[in-house]
C-alpha cells in the first residue's frame, strides 16, 4: 500500500512538472508574409521572396500572422464580390519600400500601398466576424474604388463601398479612404455591431448617392473610436456627409470634419437614441439643408467638449447644428462662430420639438441667421439650459440678433453675456414670443434693434433677476434696454438702462437699481482660434451700482438658483453681497509677507550621487518629447504624510511629476524612514534635462526641501545610471518569454514536494 502511495505521489509530481515545463516551450511561431507587386515567390522568410496576390495571402494567413505589404496598387479580383478579406487575428501592414526588416522602418506617406476596387468590387476590404482591435490591423494602407451600387440600397452589397464590418471591430490605423461610393450608407465604410478602433485616418470624397453617410455609416449599436481622423469633402445624398449613426455612439477625440455635404448633418447627423462622445474636435466650411456641423434627431444627446464649429453652413436652419424631436445634446467649452443659416433660423445653433440642450461655456460669435436667431433659435417647446455662455457679435434680419424663443421655449440663462448682438427689428440680444425664459446674473449691452435693443417680449413672461441691461441700442421709446408688450415682465434685483412697454402690461419690479453699473471691456479668450471675429464681455469697476447688491447665493428664481461662482468660476460674493450681472468683481487681497518657505532638508535625505539613480527611457513621441522615469532613495527621520512628494527640474516642458512613492527598510533597524521615490516626465533635451529640487510634507506639518542644484544644474539624466529602453512608434510591442518563469514555478514545486513526508 505505501509503495503505491509513493508511485502515485511520483506519477503526480511527474504530471505537474510536465504541465509546467510545457509552459515554458514556446508556442508555434506566428507567420510574417512578404506582399509586392508583380512577385511569384512563396511570401514566407523575406523580402526576396515576395508574393504579389494580397488577397490571395490575406485568404491564407492564419491567427497571429503579420502581412507587410510593399508600395503598389493591389486589387481583391475582377469580381463583383470579390474583397481583401481581414481576417479574425491577422495584421496587415502597408507602406514598405521592399527592403525593411524592422516594422518601424516603414513610411506609409512615401511608399504609398493602395487597396482599389478599380470601381468594379462592392466592398473592397471585408472585416472578419469577431475581429477586435487587440489582435486583427489593417494599417498603412489608401483604400479607394468602392462601388456599392446593388440595386436595393438596404442590401448589404450596397453598404460599405471603402470597407464592410458585420460584427467586426479591428483597429484601422493611419488608412485613408478616398474615392468609394455605396447606394445605401456608408461610402467610406460601413459598421453593423461593430466597433473598430481608428487612428489617424482621413476620409475624403467618399460618396453616398441614395442614403446615409459618405464618409462613414454606424448602425445597430456600433460603438467605433476614432482618434486625430479627418472627415473631409464626403457627400451624403440624404443624411450625414461625414459620419452618419444610427442607434451607435461612437468616440471622438480630436477629428476634423470639414466640406462636408448632405441634405441634414453635413458635419454628422446622429439618429435614434444615437450618443457619440466629441471631444476636441472641429467642424468646419461643413454644408447641409439642416445643421449645416451637426444635425441631431430623435432622442439623440451626443456629448461635445472643446468642440468648435465654424463657417458652418445651413441652406434652411442650423448653421452650426440643429436638435429635434427631444434631442438633448450636452456641449461644455464648445464655440459657434461665423455659422449662417442663410434662408431662416438659428446661425449658430437651432432648437426645436423639444429638444433642450444644455450648454456649459460655451460662446456663440459672429453667427448670421437670415431670419430669427442669429446665435441660436428655440421654437416648439425647446427650452436648452445655458451657464457661463457668451453671445457675441451675432445678427439676425428680421428677429433675436444674441438668442429668439419662440413658441412656449423657455431657457434657464444664467451668467451669460450677450453684447454686440444685432438685428434689424426686434429683440438685439433676445427676442422672446409666447416664450418665459428664466435669466439669473447675466450681462446684457452694446446689443442693437430697431425695438428692444437689449431684449424685446411678446406674449411672454421672462423672469430677469440679477441682471445688467445697460447701453443697449434703439430709438427712443422703443426700448433700448427691454421693449416689453403684453403679459407680464419681472425683474428682481437688476440693473435697467431704460424700458418701454406697450398695451399697459405689467411688471414686476423688486429693488430696481437705475444708476451706472460702469462696465468694463474684460480680456475673453473665447473666439476660435480660425475666425476674426471679436468677443466681449464685461466686469464691473469700483464704484458700479452692481456691486454687493444682488439677491445671495441659492435664492430660488422659477426653480433656478442664484449661483455661487460668476461666468469664469470666480466664487460669489467677493464682497458683503453677491454683486448683479455676468461677473462678480474680484476682491484683491494684500499681498501676504514672504515667509520663511521650507525648511532644508537633511544632508544625506537624498543622494547628489548621479550614480545612485536610476534612470529608464520611453518613447519618443510626433513632438519629439521622450518620456523618462528615474528613481532614487529618499532617507528622513520622519514619516511622510501620504506620500506628499513634489519635484522641479529643468529640461522638462511639462515639469516633473511623482510616478511612485513606495516605502522599503524597516525604520527600527535605520532609525529613518525610508522610502522608493520614482518621478517621471517627457523631455525634448536628453542630454541636459535635470532633477533641481524635491520638496516633501512630514506627518507633523513641516515642509522640507532638497536642494539638488547645489554646486551645479542639478542630477542630470545622462550622467544617471541607465536601467533599460522603450520603443514606440508604429507596430505592435511584443515579448519572448524565455521560461525562467515557467522554471522557476517548477523548481518551487518540486522543493515543496520533497519537503513533504511521506
């Protein structure tokens, strides 16, 4: 019985060494072919032995292959349905001379690889089912000649003329798509439940000619990213120039979308509950019937940051973008500047059928709309939310020069300015028709009419409060500040030039102050950086009639609170009280006397040794910034509080921050504590780039410093003990795992079993 009890324990110990000896063997060795143009060699082993039928290598390659592609022109075949397929796991890299052995030798821009349908193919790239962008590529490449013209334009033949994803999301990177065309959508490239990953892609003169998306169609839940992509001169003939999305909600962060074209979203049009993330982007010289940048339906809310919309064009309403049918997109830090709609409503941005966007720091300049609205219009119950808005220098023919409501739409305003606004008629810097905004703390001069140069109501009743309406422009008894008629105006706490009313209606006024508010031109970085047009805003100077007057922080206005910043995010009051208008003035303090500042730190806290750092070496990036970690020992009597570390240094654009603070030693054996401290940063200067000082709180309060620029510049890289390298820049990192790990699993294994009796 023992003895079988031993052979099972041998067989056992036997079996786990054979497992983990197993993971030591390395796996089968993925393949790299070699594609160029007019070879009959085999594809495998190198260069010189070429093979020049792409599709027919791309249909052959397996899981886990790489395809290096030699400049050319490559087709999938001489039929209809023929296509390059992109197969689940294989890379395909374009944009090689023929002689590279290194993937980061390639240069895509000079070595020019073309995929062509030869206008003869449906789909000239096919995407395979479950590819993900972690392990299927297709980089380097221009694919063109796309014709997806089956006769029903719903049929898949006709979607997708550049490039056709069913349930297939590969990274698609630095590839343009030019010169493709579908029936249906997607001229570019079609996705259907599908989310690829795209960078630094541009396409441009992509055509749809019955349907949706010239440039770029998302359907059926498609979440793609697009990173630093270019949409530009694609033609919709229905919906969406540049990306058209259907249920999808795709990821944006710095793309261009500019001489787009179609009938709605020339820009983007966003469809059915469709919620793309836009950051950074710009929308340019884009052109459609509707929403000339973007045009967003049916319960779409896209979320916009830094986005900028410009000379825009809208043949009907929306110069910038156009919200319908209960869209409620969310924008922050966006601008609208020199968008026109030339043949109605809303320059810079329109509204309508409930659509309510909210709106965060956002400026409105230079917009023209033929009609109503010149920076924005809201019609048929469309009541968006503004704070910290500015509406400057915009102009409307006939009505709302800064903003038209109309038609029961009524915005909550609040710290917005509206200066500079014209129109020939009626309502300078807002025009409101059987409309009743809310308007807290916000700035309104230098607006123009021929009635109501600051603000004209019809058939509404606005609630004002905390407000400066003052040197606002029209004729004598026609309201330059408000022209109000019917219905009942309220104004709490503000500040009015002159008002005029017609048909005896009534007003409320609690607290009126009618003496000058002496406003001040303020420094606004708030046009786009492509237009010239000017953007004012005001503060309020000593001695206003504004000042530390205004209802407090939190009182309640229709359901909107009085605020407790300005329109910059200065906090209110400054003063005894909440000061009125747009800005609060700020108060300047004295300044303090200069202390002692830090204490030194203890000689030895931290070595002045180059040679006691250690220093590591990234990838250099498109601006020549090359990312570094270095690390040393930081060595002190007392205990850090929470890891409160900070650097200076010299050679560091972006300064120097604190990657890491680990704690090592035991303080009973040292008497000090002592802790790992790795910094990191990007420098342009390898050679001269230094470490100058270290600065650090101790539990008690005291704030210590190292000063490492003693006797010269500092601990410089170069002179710092090199532990390794990173590389970057075009391919995919990888490693080889040489089984010490493996081994060592085995060799623990087996010293436990030995170990064990028997």
């Amino acid at each position: 019985m023992r003895t079988k009890m031993r052979m099972k324990k041998c067989g056992f110990v036997a079996l786990l060494v054979l497992a983990l000896l197993c993971l030591a063997v390395p796996g089968a060795a993925a393949e790299r072919w070699y594609v160029k143009q007019g070879e009959t060699g085999s594809g495998k082993d190198s260069w010189d032995n070429a093979r020049g039928d792409l599709a027919g290598v791309m249909d052959v390659a397996n899981p886990g292959d790489e395809i290096w592609v030699a400049k050319g022109t490559y087709t999938p075949g001489s039929d209809k349905t023929d296509t390059f397929n992109l197969k689940k796991g294989v890379k395909v890299y374009g944009g090689f001379a023929g002689t590279e052995t290194d993937l980061n030798e390639r240069n895509w821009v000079a070595n020019l690889t073309a995929l062509s349908g030869d206008n003869n193919v449906y789909h000239v790239v096919t995407g395979g089912a479950g590819a993900t962008s972690d392990d299927t590529r297709l980089d380097g490449f221009t694919v063109t000649g796309g014709n997806a013209d089956y006769s029903d334009n719903r049929h898949n033949r006709a979607l997708g003329g550049g490039m056709f994803n069913v349930t297939s999301s590969p990274t698609v990177a630095n590839c343009t798509f030019s010169g493709n065309t579908a029936r249906g959508s997607g001229g570019g490239m079609y996705n259907r439940n599908s989310s690829p990953n795209l960078q630094k892609c541009t396409f441009s003169d992509n055509t749809t000619t019955e349907r949706y998306g010239g440039g770029m169609c998302n359907a059926d839940n498609s979440k793609p990213n697009l990173e630093d992509c270019t949409f530009s001169k694609n033609t919709a003939s229905d919906r969406g120039g540049g990306m058209y999305n259907d249920t999808s909600s795709p990821t944006l962060t710095s793309c261009d979308f500019s001489d787009n074209e179609a009938q709605q979203g020339g820009g983007m049009n966003n469809y059915d509950n469709s919620n793309p993330t836009v950051a950074d982007c710009t929308f340019s010289e884009n052109t459609a019937k509707f929403g000339g940048g973007m045009y967003n339906e049916k319960n779409s809310s896209p979320i916009l940051k830094d986005c900028t919309f410009s000379k825009n064009t809208a043949a009907s309403n929306g110069g910038g973008m156009y919200n319908t049918n209960n869209s409620k997109p969310k924008l922050e830090d966006c601008k609208f500047s020199e968008n026109t709609a030339m043949a109605y409503d809303g320059g810079g941005m329109c509204n309508t059928e409930n659509s309510k966007p909210d709106l965060q720091n956002c400026t409105f300049s230079g917009n023209k709309a033929e009609k109503r609205g010149g920076g924005m219009c809201n019609n048929n119950n469309s009541s968006p939310n503004l704070k910290g808005c500015t509406f400057s220098g915009n102009t409307a023919r006939e009505r709302g020069g800064g903003m038209y409501n109309h038609d029961y739409s009524s915005p909550t305003v609040v710290n917005c300015t509206f200066s500079g606004n014209e129109t020939t008629t009626s309502g300078g810097g807002m025009y409101n028709k059987n409309s009743s905004p809310t308007v807290v703390n916000c700035t309104f001069s230098e607006n123009e009419a021929q009635y109501g140069g600051g603000m004209l109501n019809v058939d509404s009743r606005p609630t004002v409060a905390n407000t400066i309406l003052w040197l606002n422009l029209a004729p004598t008894n026609q309201g330059p500040d408000i022209y109000h008629k019917n219905e009942t105006l309220t104004l709490n706490h503000c500040v009015v030039g002159t008002y005029n009313t017609e048909n005896n209606p009534t007003v409320n006024e609690t607290n009126p102050i009618t003496g000058d508010p002496k406003l001040t031109s303020l420094d606004a970085d708030l046009k786009a950086t492509t237009v010239s047009v000017d953007v004012y805003i005001y503060g309020l100077q000593d001695g206003s009639s504004a000042l530390d007057v205004g209802l407090p922080v939190s009182t309640d206005i229709n359901g909107v609170e009085v605020p407790n910043v300005d329109q910059r995010g200065t906090t209110r009051p400054q003063g005894v009280s909440v000061d009125i208008g747009a800005f609060e003035k700020k108060q300047v303090d004295p300044e303090p006397e200069p202390g002692p500042g830090p204490a030194p730190a203890p000689e030895d806290a931290m070595s002045r040794n180059p040679h006691d750092w250690l220093y590591n070496q990234g990838g250099t990036d498109e601006k020549g910034l090359t990312s570094v970690t270095f690390r040393t020992v930081l060595r002190i009597p007392e205990e850090l509080d929470d890891n409160s570390i900070w650097a200076k240094g010299v050679g560091f654009p972006d300064g120097i921050k604190v990657v890491s603070v680990v704690p090592i030693g035991d303080v009973k054996d040292t008497g000090k504590y002592e802790y790992s401290v790795t910094f990191g940063g990007e420098t342009n200067d390898l050679l001269n780039a230094a470490i100058t000082e270290v600065r650090y709180k101790t539990k008690d309060g005291a704030e210590k410093k190292v000063d490492l620029s003693e006797g010269g510049s500092g601990i410089k890289l170069s002179e710092m003990r090199r532990t390794g390298s990173g590389g970057g820049g075009g391919g995919d990192g990888g490693g080889c795992d040489t089984g010490f790990g493996a081994l060592a699993l085995v060799a623990l294994a087996g010293a436990v079993l030995l170990r064990k009796k028997d």
